[in-house]
C-alpha cells in the first residue's frame, strides 16, 4: 500500500505536469472502485484550471476555483502522466484530459482507491478528524507524551492512529521505534516524555528520508509503464526478522501488534 512518503513523492512527481492546466474532459471507465467515483466529477471538473495540489495524510487534493478532486491510492493505486495517445490499459480507470493533450490517468489493479468530488466551502468525512501532519509544529513529543497517558494499548499501535498523528505507517513505525530504542509492544501510556520527544524526531527522520529517497524516481511519473520506482531503503528492522540487528548484532524477534508485522531488537529496544 502507497504510504505518506510515496503518497508525498506521487504528488511532486505529477505537480509540474499539471498546475496552472485546464481540464478539458474526464473519462471514467470504472467507477466501481472501494467507494464510488463521485458521478459529478466529470460536470464539476470540466473547464476548470488546476490551482493547486497538496497532500493530507495519504488523500491528494488537486484544488480548482469551485472545489477539490480528492484522491487516495488505496492499496494498488498509482497516477501518472501520459498523453491521449496512449492506449489504456486493463487497469487504467479514469483519464483527466487537459487542453494540451497531457494525461492524469489513475490505475489501479485492485480497485481499493478512491476518487472524490468537493464543492468549494465543504470537507470530506474521511479527512474530517484526522491528527496532525507529521511534519508540522503540532507533532511533537509533548503532544504524543499528553495523548498517550492512561493509554493502555501497545505504543506501536499509538503512533500507527491517524486520529493520533497521520502517515506513520507499518514500516514507518517498526523503523522509527527501532531509533528511537523502545519496544513496539510497550504501553503508550508508560513511555516517558523524554522518549516520546526522540520518538517524534525518528518518525519525522525516517519519513524524510523517504522521501528524499523517492526524490531520484520522480522521472517514473513519465513513463509509460506508470511505476513511481517506491522507495529501495536500507531498513533496519522492517523484513528482516530473526537477521542481526545491525546495532548490536543480536537476532531480531517478529512478532504481530495489531496483525501487523512487527520486528525489533531484545536488546536494543525497552
């Protein structure tokens, strides 16, 4: 599944194909995907200038004088830029056309994604009460610290809530919890502040250079088989579980929080 830094890396890689372009059609060829496609994007989108592109959590938004196109990649999603030369493939379900014949084509094998219509002035349900951007000013240790007392659920766990902060995901946060030496399987509420402030410069760390990764794959966006080339990064726990740690040598112990893959280090992490 496209996590924060892909999600991050889409959005940089598309963003100078289409700014400032101005829709001239939308073809939708399947809008059966894991919600429906809104059935007014086409009307809504038609005609209309791409202002801007950001990203919240993992959702893309391409803003428009009247509103705002919200994607996610579900688990199998992808966009790229072609040209309305390029026949689609089996799995290439929605064409955004603009004036100048470029091509926003969104592919998406297993049909997990989504893609929204937002009128100017309204939100969305699955955005409305997300935590903050791991990135910004009010992410950081004391705010982990102060939401997690009392809390009795595994620390790993904490930090993978999108109500608790946004896009650390599985990967994300067996790396990040390995720097920051603590055990994934830890109480949230009984990590001490001091912890949690290294715990937030690791999350913020480890996501950066994702995407600093991801940043040499930003050509993939144009190219016809549509791979954004995901990120190839020296982990050092996630996938290796029962290999040495490469700190201190000692087996790494796999185990599942949440029935998700977790791995860490007996000795390293406490």
């Amino acid at each position: 599944m496209p996590e924060l830094p892909e999600v991050e890396t889409t959005l940089r890689g598309i963003e100078p194909h289409i700014i400032g372009k101005t829709v001239k059609f939308v073809i939708v060829r399947q809008s059966s995907l894991r919600w429906p496609v809104s059935p007014d994007l086409s009307k809504s989108v038609t005609g209309k200038k791409i202002n801007s592109i950001a990203r919240r959590a993992k959702y893309l938004l391409f803003s428009t004088d009247t509103g705002r196109i919200m994607v996610h990649l579900g688990m199998s999603g992808s966009l790229r830029i072609t040209n309305d030369q390029k026949t689609p493939k089996k799995h290439d379900h929605i064409d955004i056309i603009f004036e100048d014949r470029t091509v926003l084509r969104y592919h998406d094998p297993r049909r997990f994604g989504s893609v929204f219509w937002i009128p100017k002035g309204r939100s969305h349900s699955l955005i409305d009460g997300l935590g903050p951007e791991p990135f910004s000013d009010g992410f950081d240790g004391r705010y982990l610290y102060q939401l997690s007392r009392g809390r009795k659920a595994a620390v790993k766990l904490f930090v993978m809530n999108s109500k608790v902060v946004v896009g650390v995901g599985n990967i994300y946060a067996n790396e990040s919890l390995h720097r920051a030496g603590i055990r994934p399987d830890r109480e949230a509420g009984a990590v001490s502040l001091k912890r949690y402030e290294t715990l937030s410069l690791e999350i913020k760390k480890v996501l950066i250079d994702a995407i600093q990764r991801g940043g040499t794959t930003l050509r993939d966006f144009v190219r016809e088989d549509g791979s954004p080339g995901y990120f190839k990064q020296r982990l050092l726990v996630y996938g290796r579980g029962n290999k040495p740690c490469r700190n201190c040598g000692s087996g790494l112990r796999e185990t599942r929080l949440g029935n998700r893959t977790t791995i860490f280090c007996v000795r390293c992490q406490r």
